[in-house]
C-alpha cells in the first residue's frame, strides 16, 4: 500500500491494479481494511478505526482513492463527490490508436447497464433505461500503436470512461469486456485515476495529488516526461 496524503481528517492511498476499495462478494481483503490496519499501526489506536468509503475505482484499474478519517469529512466528501462540487478528478489511459485524428474531443453518450454482464452499452441517443454520460479527453502523447490520452469525467456512469472510449474505437489497453485486442499479463487495464484537486473538508485548502507512474514499459515510454 503506498500512502501520498495524509492528515487528521483524510488519507489518500494510490491503489494497485487488482485490489478492491471495499469487500465484495469475493472476500478478497479490501483496501478499506489495509488502510484501517495502517492507521491503527501507524497511531496505536486503540479499538476500532474509523474509515469511510468516499469513492471507489474498477478493481483492474489503478490510481488515486480517498478515504475520510473521520465523520464530519467523510460527510462532506460524499457531498463534495455526489454534487462535484470544489472537486475535480482526472484521469490517465493508455488506448488504441484511431482510425482518424482526435487530438481533443468532448462525448456524450446515453449508457445502458446490464447488471447480469457488469457492463455498460453506449448510445449515441437516449434509450430506454439509459443515463446520459458526458466526458473530455485529450491525447498527450502519440505511440507506434497506442497513444496516452488524459479524461476529465463529466458525469459518473458506471463503466463511463471504459465504455465510452471503446464506444470511439479507443478501447483502453487490457480491457478485453470493452474491445482490447489482448489483456494485460497482470490483469490491469491500462487506466489510472492519476491527478485529484478538492477543497479540503475541513480546512478549506486545495488539495492536489498526483499518482506515480505505474511502473511498466510502455506506462514510461509514454507518460515519463509528463
């Protein structure tokens, strides 16, 4: 677990693709749990720790998650993250290169879930059940077959940048649910929650932390000089 903020009210971890923001069905030990062991450790509480789930990111995804520390941020957080409001999250993809230029765009589409498939569908019109969805993104760097393209979330849809990428024949690299030619060795998809700004819930300054680098070859080629 690597740990880039934290103070009395909020702690910021930058998540490992592969690992879970809370338990689920698989009882695999989430990162809430780790996190809460880490504070107890690192403070000697006594008891129970108390940490609260603000946001949460796709188990092969890695990045920026934020956790509160006590009730009174994470009331405010939800609040902040629900309104997105005094917040702004950014994040990082490695996807396939297109078929014609598109160095910045801005999409809108209407998703559908399908909860049996734990998978989005995209419209380019509202449908039935469907829940508009609208994003930015722009290309930071050009590789032989992928490029590296930054996302500013508009709107928060299940599956939003996975699903509206492949939706533009820019499926991200490894995830094979939304068209990737081919999965990633270690299971990820090569997307990142990399830059998080906020107001602070409690003391009002802005917070900004960006993740490391994910420590892989074509991550460096194409994002190491950012």
């Amino acid at each position: 677990m690597e740990v880039v903020y934290e103070d009395n009210h909020i702690i910021i971890v930058n998540k490992q693709s592969g690992e879970i923001v809370q338990g689920d069905k698989t009882g695999d030990r989430p990162l809430s749990e780790i996190v809460k062991d880490y504070i107890k450790e690192k403070y000697h509480k006594p008891g129970e720790v108390f940490l609260g789930v603000v946001h949460r990111l796709d188990r092969p995804v890695g990045g920026l998650v934020v956790f509160a520390r006590t009730s009174k941020a994470l009331t405010r957080l939800n609040k902040m993250f629900a309104e997105k409001d005094n917040i702004k999250k950014t994040y990082w993809a490695i996807v396939e290169k297109p078929k014609m230029k598109d160095e910045r765009c801005e999409l809108t589409h209407w998703l559908v879930r399908n909860e049996q498939q734990n998978k989005s569908y995209a419209y380019d019109h509202e449908v039935p059940r469907s829940k508009k969805a609208q994003l930015r993104y722009r290309v930071l760097t050009q590789g032989d077959n992928y490029d590296l393209v930054e996302v500013e979330l508009l709107t928060g849809r299940h599956h939003q940048i996975r699903c509206q990428l492949s939706a533009i024949g820019r499926p991200i690299k490894g995830d094979l649910k939304y068209g990737a030619k081919r999965s990633n060795p270690d299971g990820s998809i090569s997307l990142q929650s990399h830059r998080i700004e906020f107001v602070h819930p409690v003391s009002k300054e802005t917070i900004l932390i960006e993740a490391p680098i994910p420590n892989d070859p074509l991550w460096k080629a194409l994002a190491g000089d950012k």
